[in-house]
C-alpha cells in the first residue's frame, strides 16, 4: 500500500493541500512508477545498472523537466508542485525521485543561474527534455565535505582549459552525457577562493569513468569516479567567471537538500505504509501483530516522524516558493528527515522480521537507501555545524 491513496493519502499528515492538477499529476507519478518504473528496479538493482526505460517514461508521461523554464525546455513547475512528485515517485525507490530532479538539480541550477544564453541551449535544454543526463563533480577522493579543499587543477592553455584530477563518489557516472566539474584554476589562492566550474562531456579526450559497484543502497544508480588526465576544455565550457566555481557550487546545495528532504518524506511514509499494512494482517500467538503496545508503539512513532518531516520539509518549500530566505529551515528538515528515515526503517525490517531481511522487500530497500541518505547531500553531522551557525554565528 504505497500508493498516493494509501494509508497517508494527500493531503494531510504535514504535507500541504493540493490543487486538482498536483493531485492529477501525483497520482499520474504512481501510475507510471506501479506500471513501469517499480518492476524494473528489482533486477537493475540486484545487478546494479541504471534502466534507460526511466527517464523516456517519466518524459512521456509529462513529469520530466522540474522547474526549469518552459522556454528552455522544462515543465515551469513551482518548488512545491516538484517536491510533491518527487516525494510520490520516493516511495518506491530513492533513486527514482533523484532522477526527477536532475533538471532542477545542482547541474542545471548551475546552468539556469550561471550559464550564458549558449550554453543553457546546449546543456541545459536537452538536460531539461530528458534528452541527456548530468553529474555534479564536485567531491574528491580526499576532500568530500570539506570541498574547498579540492586539489583537481584546470590551468590555462592555448584555446582553453587542461584539468588534471579526479573526482569520487559521483551521480549518474558512465551514463552521463556530460558533466559539471570544479577545480582549482588559481593555485595560489587558499580555500575557497581560485575555484572554477567547467562542463566536461563524456567523449572528451583526457576524461573517463568507472562505476563504483557494491553500494550499501541506491544501488540503481550509477556512482564512481571521474578522472581527469591531460583533458582540454574550451573556453567556452566554463561555467561563470573564473574564480567563482565555489560560489557556483554551494548555491544549488539549498535546493539539493530540499529536494532530498522530499525523497525521504516519501520514504518515510512508504515505511509507515507498509508496516500499517503488515501488523494489520499479520497474527502472532493467537492475535495481530498490530494488537501488541511494543508494535504500536514502533507505528505510532512512525506516524510522528512522518507528520513532522512532511511539515519541516514543506514549511521551507512554502518559504521558499515566496521568495523568503531558508537555509536553517532546509538544514532542519534534511537533518530531522534524514535521521528519522534511519529509525523508520530500521523499524520497518524489525516489524517484519524475516521477510524484512532480504532484499526483494520495499523495507530492506528503504532501510539501505537510508544510510545513503544520511551521507549525501551533507552528514548529520555537517548540517548540526552549519544549522549552530545560523544561530550563534560562525564557530571556525
């Protein structure tokens, strides 16, 4: 039961009212999940493969292309209309809800907020009709949350850039059309500053890729590693001004987390769901699992960290969507939703006990999405630091 009219069906339990068309478009998502997206995941997930069929059939069904611009190929929805689908599609799958805001994620922010006229027709337009998709190569292998500490170099040469470097831990790596990569272009400058973005595309000489295989969850999608040897970009490729990659970087992390707060929103309800359905049905010495204080006890927290997600993540898309500030509300959803989907699921498999454990079951596929949920996009423990600063100033 983890469909839009399940046991937490829209609205409600924190999530906002809905319009006739987001509703026609969150119950357009399941469809397309139930009937195509949710059968394929078993198998590329067991081998560990990005199925192409998902990005045509989201397309096709009208649900590709976020927030990005009409004019330049995308579907013009506002942020609470993109978190709805994108927390619906979560469900079933991580992944799935990762793949619906790649258009609207950092690699065509970036784009959107930084890219000549050229270059948003180029990248970002097909990026936004489902026609390419792109990775954010920001992550080294000795510097992940402490970017700034990159040591990938682009020095100047004739016509262009040379980068020299290698970057881990990488969305969509070796089914990528191209990429939006970060290096050091003024060495002498510490920290932050001396930073430049660049677009690097698949077939550039100099440039290649490899799949990081046996990850804990989100197995689906395609992570590793790109590297960087002798590989010459023109000009042209640069994203902004020299020395503002940094800037570039940070300033789609905001909606990065938002978006992955609305992931794990429907994550969350996805394992309350399926816990309802399961101690409903279940019987253990004579009576339901579902008639036992310990169980609900376990249901009844579900319940509250669900509710609660739902009301952080959605009080920052509401914020947001009217032009105010919100970076600790996102920093206190992403936090408090990341941490709850740990306990959820955890939960989830412990309720169902065997059947839990292996991996055929949507807990088991919750409960290792989860730990990933937990790293990317910030750690508990970054957003703790950056969510003390907001209140009491900078502390390093």
């Amino acid at each position: 039961m983890t469909g839009s009219e399940g046991v937490l069906a829209l609205p409600g339990e924190g999530a906002p009212e809905v319009s006739e068309e987001q509703a026609e478009l969150i119950a357009r998502a399941r469809r397309v999940v139930d009937e195509v997206a949710g059968p394929l995941l078993w198998k590329s997930e067991r081998e560990e493969y990005f199925p192409p069929e998902l990005v045509p059939a989201f397309r096709d069904a009208g649900l590709y292309g976020g927030t990005v611009p009409v004019e330049l190929g995308g579907l013009g929805w506002d942020v609470l209309t993109h978190l709805l689908v994108i927390e619906e599609v979560s469900k079933t799958s991580q992944v799935l809800g990762s793949l619906l805001a790649v258009p609207s994620g950092p690699v065509g922010a970036g784009l959107a907020h930084y890219g000549t006229p050229e270059q948003q027709e180029r990248w970002l337009r097909p990026l936004a009709t489902g026609e390419t998709l792109a990775g954010y190569g920001l992550t080294e292998p000795r510097s992940g949350t402490d970017a700034a500490r990159m040591i990938t170099r682009a020095q100047r040469v004739d016509g262009g850039w040379e980068i020299n470097g290698a970057k881990m831990w990488i969305d969509w790596t070796t089914i990528g059309d191209f990429y939006m990569i970060f290096a050091r272009t003024n060495p002498d400058e510490p920290g932050a500053r001396g930073i430049t973005g660049f677009i690097v595309e698949r077939d550039t000489p100099g440039f290649t890729m490899t799949q990081q295989k046996g990850k804990l969850g989100m197995r689906t999608l395609s992570v590793g590693e790109l590297r960087f040897e002798g590989c010459v970009v023109p000009d042209e490729n640069r994203i902004g001004a020299e020395g503002q990659g940094f800037k570039i970087a940070m300033s789609a992390l905001e909606d990065t987390r938002l978006q992955i707060a609305a992931r794990i929103c429907g994550g969350l309800a996805s394992c309350l769901e399926e816990s309802v359905e399961h101690v409903r049905r279940r019987e253990l010495f004579g009576q339901r699992l579902g008639d036992f204080q310990l169980t609900q006890t376990k249901i009844a927290d579900m319940a509250v960290a669900v509710q609660a997600a739902r009301a952080l993540t959605y009080q920052a898309a509401r914020r947001k969507a009217a032009g105010q500030p919100v970076t600790h509300e996102v920093l206190c959803a992403k936090l408090f939703a990341q941490e709850s989907y740990m306990r959820v699921s955890h939960d989830a498999v412990q309720l169902r006990g065997g059947t839990g454990i292996i991996d055929e079951s949507l807990v088991n596929r919750h409960y290792r999405d989860a730990k990933i949920s937990e790293i990317t996009g910030g750690t508990n423990e970054i957003l703790r630091v950056l969510l003390a600063e907001q209140f009491i100033g900078r502390t390093r």
